[in-house]
C-alpha cells in the first residue's frame, strides 16, 4: 500500500476524479479541468468499479449521472481529502516556521485600501511568507476556501456558510455622502459617538438618491434605511460601482449611502460631505470579516495575518 491508498485500495485520487466529473458534470469538462485526456479518464473510471465492485455513475445517451455509491464515494471522500489537506498545512507550518506561503482572498472593493497597508505591515513582521492574492465575488471566495485554494478570506459577512468559521475585524457604519454645497445647507448637529456631524435622514426625503443594484451589499443597507424610515426615494441613477456613486454624490448628481471605508478607495479631487445618522452610531453598517473553514487547520500565516488585521484596523479604528 503506498502513501496515496487507504481502506480497501482506494486512493485519493479515486475520490478527487470522482468529485470532478461529479462537479463538472461530466468526463470530458472533467478531463480538461484534470489535465488528462478524455479516454484516460474514461478508463481510470471503468477500472475504478471494476476495482471496487460498485457502478459509479450510470449512462444515459452521452450524458453521465453519479450512482448512489457514486455520490456516497463523492460526499464523504470530500472530507477525507479536507482531513488530508488540513493535516498536510499542518506539517508544512511546522516545517516552515517563518516561511512559506500565505493564500488570502478579498472581496471586490475591499482590498483596495485594505491591502496595500496589511502587505506593508506584514512583510515587515514576516519577510519570509509569500502572499499569493485572489480578489473574488464573495460567493467565489466561500467556495475557493472549502476546495483549500485559500487559507483565509476578508469579506462583509452577510449570509453565514454553515462550513465556514468567521473573526470580526470591525463593523464599518454606513454613512452618508453628499456634496459640500448640499451639506452646507442641511441643519446638522455634533452627537456624541458618531464619526460625523449628524443628520435626520427624513430631511433627504426629497433629495434624489444614488442607488446600486439589488443583488450588492451596499443595496441591502439603503433598502433598509429607506423601509426603516419610510422614505420612498426618487433615484438619481443605478451605478454599481461604490466609488463611483461616492464620486457622483461628491459632484452634487445625487445623495448616496453606503459604509464609511469606502471613502479611502477615493482617488479624485472632490472630496465628498460625509454625515452620519440612525438612531444609534452602529445602527446600519457591514462587519468586515476574516473566513475561515470550520474545524481546519489555520496555519500559523493565516492567523498572523488576522491578528495584525484586527490590531490595524479593529475597534472601528482605522490607523493609515
């Protein structure tokens, strides 16, 4: 028995094939994501039964199906190789100490400032870990987690995966964006604990709006800030990019709202009015977390990152 052959004969391999026509829905997609050819696949499957005595997957015309045992030999060989990978990233941390290599993934629109300060921050801490960097939506990060492509991913947490772990590193508050010339002319106060001077959000009622898209983060928040307050709102226009939306309000085209650290991806000569409103200073936001897969193995990399994560940019403090 070599190193790759467990319970009966089976290999790793077994499972990793089987998973693949399973995901791709077929041999030949599954072949070509495998980098072997369609006939080896083929053969590898037939002899893979013959192997065990079981029918993996029936046919149908050209059309490939998993069996009970098929989808049985799938499922929970899926956490064999998760138990694998999880102790092979354990040995590697133990052998590397110092070095090695650190996969992290970020939501669109976050690693833009986020980044740069946490790379800057990190290598000076640890020089010798490689960061390899994938910037993904965040339903591509979930899955690039539990397929073991990433050790760690930052996003706004905002439907939690039952198979993954999550840090906060902090709550980002929405806020209000506006031109300078229309905040100068709205009755705002200081209140204590806001970042910015205050708003009663009612008095925008009849301001034009910027709005995103239905199916982004940033939506979500306005939709509820508009039922909670009962604001049926003429909208300017739909962009769905936040910077934008944050520039067009800082030009006077609309008011828009949105979390407070988008303004630090700003790159343009007007600077947006910032207020802050809600009953309470926390009441709308997002909470930036740290992704991990339940019950793996985080490697010392990882947790590294995350701490210097919470220690740079938690609390709401952000330190530049």
């Amino acid at each position: 028995m070599d190193n790759n052959t467990f319970a009966a004969g089976l290999e790793f391999r077994d499972i990793e094939y089987v998973n693949m026509i399973i995901e791709c829905g077929g041999v030949s997609k599954a072949a070509e994501a495998l980098h072997i050819t369609q006939p080896a696949l083929s053969i590898y499957i037939k002899n893979l039964e013959q192997r065990l005595g079981l029918t993996l997957f029936s046919r149908v015309g050209k059309k490939i199906y998993p069996t009970y045992a098929g989808k049985c030999l799938a499922e929970q060989g899926r956490e064999i190789l998760f138990q694998r990978n999880s102790l092979q990233r354990n040995l590697n941390d133990i052998k590397n100490q110092e070095q090695g290599v650190l996969r992290i993934g970020f939501s669109y629109m976050r690693g833009v400032s986020f980044l740069p300060v946490m790379l800057k921050n990190f290598a000076r801490l640890y020089p010798g870990i490689e960061i390899r960097y994938e910037e993904q939506w965040i339903q591509t990060l979930e899955k690039m987690l539990l397929n073991n492509e990433l050790d760690v991913a930052f996003f706004d947490l905002v439907d939690k995966h039952p198979k993954l772990t999550y840090e906060h590193i902090f709550l980002d508050t929405a806020v209000i964006y506006m031109s300078k010339e229309l905040a100068a002319a709205c009755a705002i106060e200081n209140r204590e604990g806001y970042p910015y001077p205050w708003i009663d959000i009612r008095d925008l009622a009849d301001q034009p709006f910027i709005c995103n898209f239905p199916e982004q983060n940033s939506e979500r928040i306005i939709h509820q800030v508009f039922r909670d307050y009962g604001i049926a709102p003429q909208i300017a226009m739909r962009v769905r990019n936040q910077v934008t939306s944050i520039s067009l309000a800082a030009y006077g085209y609309g008011v828009y709202i949105a979390p407070n650290f988008f303004v630090y991806n700003l790159a343009q000569p007007m600077l947006p009015a910032m207020l802050s409103f809600g009953e309470t200073p926390g009441q709308y936001g997002m909470e930036f977390v740290a992704a991990t897969v339940r019950g793996s193995y985080v490697n010392k990399a990882a947790q590294n990152f995350i701490r210097l994560a919470k220690e740079v940019y938690g609390y709401n403090d952000l330190q530049l």
